[in-house]
C-alpha cells in the first residue's frame, strides 16, 4: 500500500513537471513567432510613414 502511494505521488510530481516544461517551451516559441512578426511589421510601417 505505502509503495503505491509513493509510485501516485511520484507520477504526479513527474506529470506536473512535464507539464511545466511543455509550458515554459511553447511560451518560449510563441514569444519567438511574436518578435518575428514585430520585426517584419515594424520596418513595413516605417516605410509607409516615409
């Protein structure tokens, strides 16, 4: 029973660090696609105003 417990506690601390990790690397790629777009925008815009 006690090793049952500690195989459900182990499986749910290693489910919340997967989950973590997938958060942390999908914000990471969404704020890359985001500062290429600024980076194409920005200039665009600037030559509009010119």
């Amino acid at each position: 029973m006690r090793f049952q417990l500690s195989l459900g506690f182990l499986a749910i601390v290693l489910l919340l660090c997967v989950i973590c990790v997938y958060t942390i690397l999908s914000s990471i790629g969404v704020q890359s696609i985001f500062s290429d777009l600024k980076s194409e925008i920005i200039p665009a815009q600037l030559q509009r105003a010119i």
